[in-house]
C-alpha cells in the first residue's frame, strides 16, 4: 500500500518540480532528491496521501528520522529547507511548517533534555512489535534497551556473533574509533536472541532479512517505532521517543543499578561509559541527563 501511495505524492511533487523556475539547476536537483526522501517517509510512516496535508508533526518526526541515521546538521537543514521550499508551492497547504528557530537541530546537547524511555513504553512498543509478529522487532528493542547497542551494531549482528554471545554471556563489538567493547547481555535478551537463532539460517545477519540492505533494515525499524511511539508514550512526555532514546535508558539503569550495587558515582560513570563505547565524560552526561536534574529519570 505504501508504495501505491508514495507514487502518488511523487507525482504531486513532479507537478510542483515542474513548475519551478527557481534556483540553479544544482539546487533543483538537490531539493528534489530531498524531497523525494521525505515522500517516502510520510508514506511509509504515515500512509500521507496529499502532501498539502504535511503538518508540522510530519517535519518534527522527520527530524528525528534523519539525525538518527546520523545526518550533519548542515544536511538536515538543506533537506529542510527543500521541504519548506515546495510546501510554499502549494496552493492549499493546511498548515504553517515550523521553522529552523523552533526545531531541536543540535539534539546533542549536554543535559538539556530526558531522551530515556519509561519501562513502559518500552513493553507497549514490545506489544506492538508481537502485534504485528516480528519478532526481530523485539529482539532489536530488547538490545537496544537492555545493552544500549547502536543502530548500526543491532543490524550487523549475524548468528555466529550471537550463538557466540549466548555462550559468553556478553556480546563484542568493534565499534567507533576502532575500539572494542564488551557488554553484558541479561536473560531477556538471552531468549530473544534464542527465538532468532532458531529461524534464521546459520551465517545470515540475525535481524536484516534476506534480500534487503542492512541500511533498508534499519530504516525500515525506525520507521515501525514511528508509527507507533505516539501510542505508546507515556502522557506527561513532551520528548518524543527515538531509537537512540533506548542507549540512553541502558545508561541511566545500568547507572542506578551500579550505584545501588556499592559503586562510587565516578566507577559507575567510568563502567556506563565503557558499555556504551565511550571515553569523555561530557558525552557520558549526554546520556544521563536525567540524573544530572537530581532525579532518577523514568520508571
């Protein structure tokens, strides 16, 4: 159904782009390609029909989609201002789309807001994973949650690293800057990574099926969380949830629980840091920024 539905806005876009008398022939190429790009999200995320519907919405959970694919800022603000660049086009937009003033560009922030998911949120965005039975949803979910993995790592993962895993109770990567790290892995990622074993031919990537891209893969789980986070959110939220939402939860628990274990607050720091495969400390607090406010972030 998607596709049907994103041919349809691209032929709304090649009207638009068609009439277009602005800009070098560079610029067109560009803004077009990007635009494109958010055509697709919004039918894969929202089944969008009519891109005069494109709310600010739409362009708050796009932002969110590019800078978790890791996008520089100066990327994210070019395909923006495509975006902006042909909804001023239409001539019966419904709504006002915000601009670079009113957007979180620069997420990266020290301490300024609490990313972590409540555990609720996290077991309802679980049942929605069953819902729809992928199972390889959840054991993403469950990686990402209990041992703070990337994106990038959950999807690279094939089955000799987790049978490898299982039998080491902790799982390795060769992560940023060439260094290695080893995290804990607990019961509940035991299990999910049991269920996949079982399905997934031995050699194969344990969660990117067979004939798709890592990237389509990764792509194609976030967009799921974005379906469904507005569902699953907990109602004080005013953050909305991301896949990198889910490291920052690993951090502030395995942060508590090293605390609540007898470990100084500058051992426990040290320890979260090297599950997460870093060595500052200012991007430590990145991901406890909910402790840095003096709470214990969500329950």
């Amino acid at each position: 159904m998607s596709n049907g539905i994103y041919s349809n806005l691209i032929a709304q876009l090649n009207k638009l782009h068609k009439h277009n008398r602005q800009g070098s022939i560079k610029t067109k190429t560009r803004y077009y390609e990007a635009m494109k790009r958010f055509c697709r999200f919004l039918a894969n995320v929202y089944h969008l029909e009519k891109l005069s519907n494109t709310s600010p919405k739409h362009i708050h959970d796009y932002l969110d989609y590019m800078q978790d694919n890791n996008l520089a800022t100066a990327t994210i603000k070019t395909d923006l201002s495509a975006i902006r660049f042909f909804h001023d086009k239409i001539s019966n937009q419904r709504h006002k789309l915000p601009d670079n003033s009113e957007l979180d560009l620069e997420r990266r922030s020290f301490g300024t807001e609490d990313r972590t998911w409540a555990h609720r949120e996290f077991e309802l965005m679980i049942t929605e994973a069953a819902k729809t039975n992928r199972q390889d949803y959840t054991t993403a979910l469950t990686l990402a949650y209990y041992a703070g993995l990337r994106i990038e790592e959950l999807f690279s993962i094939d089955t000799s690293m987790a049978e490898k895993a299982l039998r080491e109770h902790s799982i390795t990567f060769h992560g940023k800057g060439g260094k290695w790290r080893t995290v804990p892995i607990n019961e509940s990622i035991s299990v999910q990574l049991r269920k996949m074993l079982a399905v997934v031919p031995r050699g194969h990537k344990l969660l990117t099926p067979k004939g798709i891209t890592v990237q389509a893969a990764i792509t194609n789980f976030q967009q799921f969380l974005y379906r469904h986070r507005d569902h699953v959110k907990t109602p004080d939220r005013n953050v909305r949830l991301t896949t990198h939402g889910l490291r920052h939860s690993f951090a502030r628990n395995s942060y508590l629980k090293l605390i609540e274990s007898g470990e100084t607050h500058d051992a426990a720091c040290k320890q979260v840091s090297a599950w997460l495969g870093h060595e500052r400390k200012d991007v430590t607090r990145i991901y406890l920024a909910s402790l840095e406010k003096g709470g214990e972030g969500r329950v």
